[in-house]
C-alpha cells in the first residue's frame, strides 16, 4: 500500500523539528520527575506501554501531565501529547520540545498515536484518555494496542497512555495516583501541590509475559 505524500512530508517535518538524539544506547527513557523516575528504577522502560492510571477527577491528573511535560524539557528530551478531548490547558505559552496533538474523540487519538509511533522520531509519546468516558474507551479495539506495542517494539519508544480505569491489556507496567486532592489542595501552588501526589506500581510483567500477551 502506497504511503500517502501528505505523511511523508509529515514525517520529514517531524524529523526536521525532533531529531532523534544519539549517544550511549539506554533501557529506559528518564522522564525528569523523581516520583515516577525511582518507582520505575531510572525511567519509563523503551519499547513498552506504561498506563498511569487517573482514578478520578480530584487525583490530580493534570498536575502529574504537566510536571512530566516540563520535567522532560528541562532534561532537554522531545515528547509528543496526544489530547484526546483537547483539554490540555500549557502552563507556558511556549513548550518548544512539545508535539502537541490536539484531537476531538477518541478514533482521532488513535490514528494521531499510530502515525507518531511508526514515524519514530519522538522516544516518548503520551496518550491523554483521562477525559474519555469509559464507553467510547471500551469500543478501542484490542488490536489497537497490540498494533502499538509491536511497533513499539520495533522503533524502541515508550508509549505512556493516562486513562481513569485499566484499558490497556497489553501494557507491560500499570501504575496509579493515589492521593485524592481536596478543595483546600486547590489553593496551593503546584510546586508543592506535586509534593502530595504518590504513585503505587499496581501491575509489572516480565518482558515474556509482556511480548506474549
């Protein structure tokens, strides 16, 4: 099947604005926010899907985005946000090493998702569903995620997915939120509202559990 030419200069542009950068070959891609860095032992594991899971709307969701986002710029690290319902609100009017997606549904997430993943050019890619009721979640495709993890596989990026439940059966490392923020919370600066946020790993398979799922 033919490439359709609107791709290939996307892809070149793509190239163009994220180069991939070279050096010592790692395992893991270091996110830059010490929380889910030292839970993960270093970074987010290369050619994997990570799910972080959002449980509800108070467990500070978009605090956690924002400081992963910010903390891969200040490493000097390109990351590319699929927005799922084009909620994501920048902190900073400028994110020069952010690829910001912004779709309208869920079936446009996932094409943006699989036409990033292949082209290669990001190591870090985040998918927001943390906004997506869970019945349009529920009609993804299993295929879907399993088409993303053998690509995955191929190009050695990370797929991290944010979503409120577990959707992704695939996913090799499955993590949560578990501080619920309250109205008081609200009030204080995010700096040290980030401080309450924990992660609990919830789920960990072994590299052949994961391959074969």
């Amino acid at each position: 099947m033919s490439v359709s030419p609107k791709i290939i200069e996307l892809r070149k542009i793509l190239a163009e604005r994220y180069p991939q950068q070279t050096g010592t070959r790692s395992l893991c891609i270091p996110t830059g926010w010490s929380p889910l860095d030292s839970l993960l032992g270093g970074g987010l594991p290369k050619g994997a899907i990570v799910q972080l899971l959002i449980p509800n709307i108070s467990s500070g969701g978009a605090i956690v985005l924002h400081e992963i986002i910010e903390a891969m710029h200040d490493i000097s690290q390109y990351v590319a946000l699929i927005d799922s319902k084009d909620c994501f609100e920048p902190a900073a009017d400028h994110h020069p090493l952010l690829l910001w997606i912004r779709c309208n549904n869920v079936l446009q997430a996932l094409k943006a998702t699989d036409l990033i993943l292949r082209d290669g050019n990001l190591s870090l890619v985040i998918l927001d569903f943390k906004e997506n009721l869970d019945k349009e979640l529920r009609k993804i495709p299993r295929s879907a995620w399993y088409r993303f993890q053998r690509i995955i596989e191929e190009k050695r990026n990370t797929l991290l997915t944010i979503t409120r439940h577990p959707i992704v059966n695939s996913a090799q490392i499955t993590i949560s939120t578990m501080h619920r923020l309250s109205m008081d919370d609200l009030s204080t600066q995010r700096t040290d509202l980030i401080k309450f946020i924990s992660l609990e790993m919830i789920r960990l398979r072994t590299q052949q559990e994961y391959r074969y799922a």
